[in-house]
C-alpha cells in the first residue's frame, strides 16, 4: 500500500500485525509506555490492528480483541479495544480519533454489541470525546492463577449497534483484560 505524502490527510490501514518494535515505532522505549504497569496486570494481545503511517514511520495504533463478559448473569461478547497510542511528537492532530473510528468501523462487523476500554482517569475526557461512556461499576477481571481482581482503570464503553444498550448489573470479564 502507498505511503501517505505528509501533505496529504492521514490514512489508517489495516495492519497484519503489531510488534513490540512497531510499539516502539510509536511510544519510543521504556518499561511502562501505557503507564498501567503499577496495576500488576497480565494483558492479553489484541488479535486485529488497525494504524496510521506518517513519512514510513508507525505514528498510531488501536488493538481489537472479542471477549466474553458477565454482565448481571447473562453471558455474552464485547469488542475489547486497547493499545491504542499515539506518537508523542504526533498528539494534538486527531490521530487518536481516526485510528478509534476505525477500528470501530471494523467492531461492528464482528458481532457483539458493545465495545469496552479501560484507561487511565487522564484519559477519560478523551474517549468521551470519541462518543465512550464510563461505567459507574466496578469491573471483575481474570488474571493467571484464577485470580479475579477489581480492574483499577476506568471503564468505558461504547455502542457497537443503534439500539444497543448496556444491561445492568455487576460485570465480570471472563478473561485476562486486553
């Protein structure tokens, strides 16, 4: 696929996968590029990638992921969205919103009705921006040896259909968060 010319307006593709090195591409080095490292967590990897290249350089990334979710009883999918990230010196240009959108576009092809997030509380003005809404309950999340642990981000979700709406009750993540 063409590079974009940097005049032109950002393009997001579809990428076959995303590395640690396209992380890097990004975010630059470091131990905690999201800053969720202090949660303890074990991550699951996103199966479907959606990014923006500007001048041959990765400056965007947002990960999809189908999981299932507990919500007052009822079993069943969300579109799990995460590693979503901008290059520092790219912020400010509406890369967040355009790789989001896009890989949202694809989330409504895959079935559930709801796309789910979890960010950092700096991050919350931003998604709702992006049309997300927190959740106002606690979210339950697998981690390795069994172990179910209050998710300490925030939680927000997004409607994947029209007359989608998010049922009522506690909510537990039946896998590792993505």
């Amino acid at each position: 696929m063409p590079e974009n010319p940097s005049s032109a307006a950002p393009t997001v593709v579809r990428l076959p996968r995303y590395t640690k090195a396209n992380q890097e591409e990004i975010l630059g080095g470091g131990d905690d590029p999201f800053g969720v490292a202090r949660t303890g967590l074990t991550w699951l990897p996103k199966e479907e990638h959606f990014g923006i290249r500007h001048e041959d350089r990765l400056v965007a990334h947002a990960g999809l992921l189908r999981l299932p979710v507990a919500i007052g009883g009822a079993t069943t999918e969300v579109v799990g969205v995460g590693g979503v990230a901008v290059a520092p010196d790219m912020q400010g240009q509406g890369l967040a919103r355009l790789v989001v959108t896009a890989a949202l576009e694809h989330a409504r092809t895959m079935g559930p009705q709801h796309a789910l997030l979890f960010c950092r509380s700096p991050l919350v003005p931003l998604y709702q921006r992006l049309g997300w809404h927190p959740l106002d309950k606690d979210v339950l999340v697998e981690q390795p040896e069994g172990r179910l642990v209050t998710m300490p981000l925030r939680t927000m979700v997004t409607p994947l259909r029209d007359d989608a709406h998010w049922p009522s009750g506690p909510i537990r993540l039946l896998s590792l968060p993505m």
